[in-house]
C-alpha cells in the first residue's frame, strides 16, 4: 500500500509541475502579451536581433511552444521572413533552457514548502481581490511548479530508488551499451516529451533519477537531447495547416536541434566529462555519479544551457545555409500560391495560452477586413465594365471573394470560441465578444458587396442604362464607402480608434445617410417626371440603399473597436 501511495505521489507531483508551470506562463503572457508580441515583430532586423529576441521572449513566458508557434503565425502572415524566423528559433532553444535553472534553485537541498505555501497565500489574495490578478497566476503556478518538485524530490528520495533491484538492475543494463545507450535514452527522451507536451517535466524527472544516483549523468544529459527533439515535434504538427513558410520554420526548428545532436554526439563524452569538472563531479561512463544532488541537477542544467549556445554559436553563421535546406526539404507548390481563402495568423491553431491567442486574432480580423475591403473596389470595376468576357470574370472573383469572408467569419468565430473555453480575464472576454461582434459586420460587409454586384449583374444581363448623373451618383456613395473601409481598416490594424477619429467616421456615415435621403426623394421626382423608367429606378435605388447598409456594417465596426477601447 505504501509503494503504491508513492508511485500516486509520484505521478502526482509530475502533474503538479506540469500545471503549475502553465499557470505561471498563462500569468506571465497576461501580464506582457501584447508587449513580446510587439517585440516579435519588431526586433527581429537581422540573425542576432533575433536570436535574442526568442531568448528573451521565451525565458519572460517560459514557453518555447508559445514563441515558436507566434513565430509560425507570423511568417504565415509575411511579418517575418523565413531567415528571422530561423534566428528566433535559435533563441527560443536558448531561452528554454531558464526553465532547468528553475527548477534547479527550487529542487535545491532546502525544503521550499514554507515558502511555497507563504507564496500560495499571497497568490489567492492577489486573485480574490482581484488586484494584480496576473500577478496572482503566476504566482500561484510558480508555486505549484515548486511544490512538485520538492514533492517530487522527497518521494524520490523516500523510494530509496537507488535500492530496487529491478530498478538498479534495469538501468545498469540500459546504460552499458556504450553510444547505444545514448541513443536510446535519446529516442525515449523525444518520445516521451512528445507524449506529455511538457519538456519541462520530462527535465523534472531526468533530474529526480540522476540525483537519487539511479541514472548515469551521460544517460540523463541523453534524456535531456531527446527532449529539445521532442519539443520540435510540437510546432510541425500545429504548422501542418498553414502556409509553405510557416512549414518551413517549423521545420528548421527540427533541424536546427537535429544538427545539434549530431555533432555534440561526436564529442558527446569529452563535452559531459567537460561540464562534470565544471562541478566537480567525477565522471564515468553509464555510471551513476556518488555526489549531492544539488551538483548533479546543475550539471544537467549547464549541459542544457551550454549546449544549446554552442549550437546557436555555430549556426547563426550559416542561417542562408538552414534557410535553402528547409525549403529544399519542403519546396513550395505553384498551384498554392492563391492562398486568400487560407488563415493567415491562426492557422497554426491556438497558441499556448488564450491572452496571445486574442493577440494572433485581432491581426486576424485586419486581414478580414482587408478582403472585404478588396471587395469594393471590385464592385466599382463591375459597375463600368462593358465587355460580357470580363464581366463575368469580375463577378465570379466577387463571389469567389464573399465565398471566402463566409469562410473567414465561420473559422475566426470557432477559434474565439475556443479561446474563450481558456482561462480568460474580463477584459479578455469583452475583446472576444466585441471581436465576434466585428467579423459578423465584417462578413456582412462581403454580403453587401455581393448583392451589389447581383443589381449591377442585373443591370448588364437586363441592358439597363443609367443616366449621366445616375452613375455619377453611384460613384459618389461607391468614394464615400471606400473612405469609410479606409478608415475601418486602419483602426483594424491598430485595433483603436481615437475620440477624434471616431467623431470624424461618424460624421461619414451621417453623410452617407444624408446622401441616401437626398437620392431616395431625387428618384422619385426623376420617375414621375420620366426622366428614366420605373424599373432602371428600382435597380438604381437598390445599388444605392445596398451601398448605405454597407455603411452602416461599417461604423458598427467602428462602434465596437471604440467601445473596445474606451468602455473597460
């Protein structure tokens, strides 16, 4: 009963680790999100920018997944090239090696749990009082990761692993097959860090097992290569729906650490034994080290550090090199170079947590808003064109293009929903219900544009001919429409509108409307009169009324990035 009360505690503690490493990078990436992903796209001018930007992004959000997947979305989107992808990537692996040092000063030989408990007092307070809530989470998450791993330690030590012989028996025969062995724990080490998601926990248990002096050190650093294998896994999976580029960054995460394994096999002895001395630990081959676990933890963490800035070291140097591998491996296809019906942000699925998740969908919605606003523009083409060849061709593109808003509205609305089902903040939840306020209007903007180019298909099909000032008319409300999207577009992008801003798009739609009125009495003074006839009337009011809706979609766009802004 007591073995199996352990093994409960054990797989307990592990669990522990892994949620409360979580939560403290949920509370971290609430505190800065906007902020690194700012910095994401903005400090990235060459490879060594780069570099220590995903080291820096990746060591405040204790998440390499997080700064891999952003990076994945953002050469998706065209704001990152392939090559500064590249060099984040390299960051992040440097980044994530924070995480070991953690884990390294909190499974120290002094018992944490007075603090720890102290810490998790201090968190509930923060978050009940709602005051530096985020604070609270991380808090709370740093505790819990503490916590399990001092449980963990201690219900380690209380096996007494060291003294079962199956276990003993099943490590001295797993590690005396010389570079085989390495090999093994290497491909155990990927398996397993695939299979939880978590190198950080697959790093908690490498360290339990080397320092209960159950697991050779060169066996436990060949866990600690399978797990930066292992993490790569994750970002090629959530890059198999986006773009060429994005696969490819992905990809050159993969290969990067495989590169890495490769050469520091080669000196794998000479670089283990190097950071042993380091310590002052005597090193022999498949042979558990007989020193305090203290050092044997921070040997594992130094391999960790030193081997990933070597790695860097030597490729930061031939990223062009990386750079055509990975597009030799995964070459591009010309029949995918129409990509305007593809996710170009959140394609890569949802990021590790739902703070930068609603970061990645609000550029999602400006792209939105770009192709609706493409539309316009095509509508204004239709209404001139004369040639039934090209007609045809600009109407099928408008309803290729309302095909796609459908689409784009139905799949940002599923991702805000399962952004919702995270752990949100109020003011979290507000943007998601006013972002899916905006890709309604947004979808119903590409509506309107194709019910324009329905009346105008009309007109051709049925040889109605308007007067002079009738198009004039109708290119006047087609200019004040476009303006207006201008306008939309740009608080998009910045997702803010100032008061000044909005009183003046405000004051364009009044002149829509205004102009609506003034046609709608015009009309029917031009029919009675016989200007023109009751049905080239019909269809010249309904272009018009279908233009003042489209106004109308958009300062409720408008309505709702203000509200975004200025009601919290």
């Amino acid at each position: 009963m007591t073995l199996l009360l352990q093994i409960i505690t054990l797989i307990g503690s592990v669990a522990m680790l892994m949620y409360g490493m979580k939560v403290m990078s949920e509370g971290l990436q609430k505190m800065a999100g906007s902020k690194l992903s700012n910095v994401l796209g903005t400090m990235t001018t060459n490879r060594f920018s780069g570099v220590l930007t995903g080291a820096f992004i990746t060591a405040a959000v204790q998440s390499s997944t997080a700064t891999t997947v952003m990076t994945v979305s953002f050469v998706s989107a065209g704001i990152l090239s392939l090559a500064q992808a590249i060099s984040v990537i390299m960051g992040a692996n440097i980044g994530t090696t924070f995480t070991a040092w953690i884990m390294v000063l909190g499974g120290g030989s002094f018992d944490l749990r007075l603090v720890v408990y102290a810490t998790i007092v201090l968190a509930v307070a923060l978050i009940y009082t709602k005051k530096n809530a985020n604070l609270g989470d991380f808090l709370i998450g740093l505790s819990l990761m503490l916590l399990g791993l001092t449980t963990l330690k201690i219900n380690a030590t209380d096996m007494h692993l060291d003294e079962m012989a199956p276990v003993r028996n099943f490590f001295i025969a797993t590690s005396s097959w010389g570079y085989g062995s390495y090999f093994l724990y290497l491909l155990v080490g990927g398996i397993l860090t695939f299979a939880v998601q978590s190198s950080a926990a697959i790093m908690a248990i490498t360290m339990t097992l080397c320092s209960t002096h159950v697991l050779p050190v060169d066996m436990g650093i060949a866990l600690v290569l399978g797990e930066n294998i292992g993490t790569t896994i994750t970002s090629n999976v959530v890059a198999l729906s986006a773009s060429v580029q994005a696969r490819r960054a992905a990809m050159a995460h993969l290969v990067f650490n495989l590169f890495g394994v490769v050469w520091v096999l080669c000196v794998f002895r000479w670089f283990v034994g190097g950071v042993c001395e380091l310590w002052g630990v005597d090193f022999t081959p498949g042979v558990p080290s007989d020193v305090s676990p203290d050092k044997l933890n921070a040997v594992l963490a130094t391999f960790h550090t030193a081997f990933n800035v070597t790695n860097t070291m030597i490729l930061i140097w031939f990223v062009p090199v990386l750079e055509r591998v990975v597009s030799t491996i995964i070459p591009s296809k010309p029949e995918q170079k129409d990509t305007d019906s593809q996710l170009k942000f959140i394609s890569g699925g949802l990021m590790s947590t739902s703070e930068l998740s609603i970061l990645q969908a609000w550029k999602e919605v400006h792209v939105f808003a770009i192709r609706a606003q493409r539309m316009i523009g095509m509508v204004h083409e239709l209404f001139y064109e004369k040639d039934n060849t090209q007609f045809t061709k600009i109407f099928s593109r408008i309803e290729k293009y309302e095909g796609i808003c459908d689409r784009m509205e139905y799949e940002i609305a599923q991702y805000l929903n399962q952004v919702a089902d995270g752990r949100l903040s109020d003011q979290s939840k507000h943007e998601v219900h006013k972002m899916l306020r905006i890709v309604s209007e947004l979808e119903s903007v590409g509506d309107a544009n194709y019910n324009l180019s329905r009346y105008i298909r009309h007109k051709h099909d049925g040889n109605i001919t308007f007067t002079e000032e009738q198009e004039k008319n109708v290119e006047q409300m087609i200019y004040l429409l476009t303006g207006a999207q201008a306008k939309m577009v740009e608080a998009l992008e910045k997702a803010n509108i100032t008061q000044d801003e909005f009183f003046e798009m405000t004051n364009m739609e009044n002149e829509i409307n205004n102009f609506r009125d003034e046609l709608k009495n015009q009309n029917m003074q031009s029919i009675t009169e016989h200007e023109y006839d009751y049905t080239t009337g019909v269809n010249y009011m309904d272009i018009i009324l279908e233009l003042e809706k489209m106004g109308d979609y958009i300062i409720n766009v408008d309505e709702a990035i203000y509200e975004h802004k200025h009601d919290k």
